[in-house]
C-alpha cells in the first residue's frame, strides 16, 4: 500500500502521514522544504520517498505526477496551500496569484491526472484538503476562502461523476475548522475560535476518507455551524465572517 501526500512537512499532511505509516502504508511525501520532510521521515516506521517540489510551479505538478506515475499508488492526498489575510486591496497580487497556482490549480492538476490514473485500475482515493471557509464568502481573507470554496465544488462535482459511473475510485474533501498548524503564521493571524488538533483532524479525516464519505467535517462546532450557514441570508453571513475574520487580525 502507498499514499502521496502534498504539503507533508507539517500540519495535518504530517500528521496524515504518521498516520498511514501506522497503518503500512509506504508513503510518497512532497514540499518544498526538503529539510522538514527528512526529518518527517526518520518518524515514520515505513518506507518514505521524498520528492522536493514548488507546487504553486505548474511544470513541478506535472514533474511530480511523471515521477510517481509508475508505482502502484492506493492514496493521494492534496494538502499543500496557504492563506493571506488582509483588506483585498492591500495583499500583494503575486501572492494572491501564488495562492491561486498551488491552493487551486496545483489541486486541479493533480486530481485531475489522479482520477483518470484511479480509473484505470478502477480503485484508490484522493482527498482534497480545503476548509470550512469554502461554505462562506471570507472578507479580511477573499481570495483564501475563494480558492477552498473552488476545492469544495470541484471534488463534489468528480464526487458525483465517479459515482454515476459505479467507480471504485472515491473523493472526499476535508473542511476543518481552525486547526492549530503552522498555517496560521504563514497566514499572519490568530484564530479567535479555539483550534482543533492537528492529529485529531487527520486521525478523523482519514477514518471518513476510506468510509467514501464526500464532505469531511471534523468537529461538532464546525458540522453545526455548516447546517447553520444554510438558514440565514447572505449579508448576514457577511457580517457575521467579517466579525470573526476581523478578530484574527
């Protein structure tokens, strides 16, 4: 059994892989940060190959898929991204674009070459990593809840296409709330909500992954909230995102 993770150098893509060496499976892990993943390496029990890519780079998604192509892989999962808060007006537009290259079109990339390479054997899994900012506009960080809302629509509709063709092959996508990982910094904000642990978000991730379960919500606030959005107007939502965004400024 082998499982390719992205953004596996910390966070819930460690985490992950942590946990499927426990469950054998050899793992396939990638980032740019060469240095984090071998010493992710040295705590796993099963073989680990590391592969050193920018993701947000368009020919290193491919050069990722031609590496990994000829092995015999049962899981993909799509974690690599980041967020940036901020008035849109003052985030810089190259690193919205950035954002926009790995948080959407490196996850489009890689499912997209996944899915036909899970149908040919008619079996596997891919996870997308997006987050419970895909149910809501996110003003204070618009193009980051932009990008996991385009994760979110993306797997539901391959969810859907896979189903009606009676495949074998299984998408899910993960929506967490706030998860405490190094996302937050690199995003320069404070969740004003208490975090979930990484550990446990992936642990339950994992379990809904292989249930073929399409929208992956951990947490009971988080699986409330998500039922609640769906009973109010969209200004109120508005404001209600504004005020919680503003607080983790």
């Amino acid at each position: 059994m082998k499982a390719l993770i992205t953004g596996a150098s910390s966070g819930i893509g460690r985490d992950m892989a942590l946990l499927l060496s426990k469950k054998g499976y050899d793992l396939i892990i990638a980032s740019r940060n060469t240095q984090k993943m071998e010493q992710v390496q040295k705590r796993l029990s099963t073989h680990v190959e590391i592969i050193t890519v920018d993701l947000s780079n368009t020919e290193d998604c491919y050069k990722l898929y031609n590496i990994v192509k000829q092995q015999d892989i049962d899981v993909v999962i799509n974690n690599a991204g980041f967020g940036a808060f901020g008035n849109f007006w003052d985030i810089p537009l190259q690193k919205e674009l950035n954002m926009i290259d790995l948080n959407i079109k490196a996850v489009h990339i890689l499912t997209k070459l996944f899915v036909d390479y899970f149908r040919q054997k008619n079996k596997g899994y891919i996870m997308n990593v997006a987050s419970s900012a895909a149910f809501l506009p996110g003003p204070l960080m618009s193009t980051y809840y932009a990008t996991k809302a385009y994760v979110l629509r993306i797997t539901e509709a391959v969810y859907k296409e896979l189903q009606k063709e009676n495949s074998n092959v299984k998408i899910s996508v993960l929506c967490p709330g706030p998860v405490n990982t190094e996302f937050n910094k690199r995003a320069n904000v404070s969740f004003s909500l208490k975090g979930m642990k990484s550990k446990d978000v992936s642990k339950y991730a994992l379990k809904k992954m292989f249930e073929g379960k399409m929208i992956i919500i951990p947490g009971l606030t988080m699986k409330i909230a998500y039922i609640g959005e769906r009973f109010l107007p969209e200004k109120v939502l508005l404001s209600c995102a504004y005020h919680f965004q503003n607080k983790k400024g």
